[in-house]
C-alpha cells in the first residue's frame, strides 16, 4: 500500500505519488506516506515518516478563501508552509 503506483505531483519541483490508498511523498530526502481530504471547509490530512516512525496531523474547521482568483487558496498555502517546515527542520532531528 505504501509503494509508488501512480505519478500525482501537481506542482513544479514536487514529487509525489499514489500508493494503494494513500499517498507517497518526498520531502527533505524523506519519504511520507500522507493522506488529506476535504468537505464543507473542512481540511485534514496526515504525513507519516515509517522510517523515524514519526508522523503529523492536521486538521482546519474553515477554509480562507482568497480575495481575487489570481491569489492562491490561503489556507492551503499555509497547510504547505507547515508541511515544509516540519519537513524541513523538525523530522530531519527525530532519529531513525
């Protein structure tokens, strides 16, 4: 379930992939097994590190939307600066 089946990075730079049901992510040279969803403003998602055996979870009760269409989706925006900082200066501490 936690191997790579299909290509699914959205963004220059990402590499991102579909296990059997979740999805496997690198970050930081690390791989993540995450999965997210979203309904009614709601956002959820978790990253799992299998190897520090280590993982994080987020949830948010509302979705800011953005002023204009050009403006990227803030609350997403903010889910991914999260992301990178923990993938950047956080999970790379915890040993493996």
């Amino acid at each position: 379930m936690f191997q790579p089946q299909i290509d699914a990075s959205s963004r220059p730079n990402e590499k991102g992939s579909i296990g059997l049901l979740f999805f496997v992510e690198d970050h930081n040279g690390m791989r993540f097994i995450a999965h997210s969803g979203s309904q009614n403003a709601f956002i959820s998602h978790f990253f799992v590190n299998l190897e520090r055996r280590a993982a994080y979870l987020v949830a948010y009760n509302t979705e800011w939307e953005p002023a204009t269409k050009e403006e990227p989706e803030k609350t997403r925006a903010f889910d991914f600066a999260v992301r990178d900082y923990l993938t950047r200066n956080v999970f790379p501490l915890l040993r493996s």
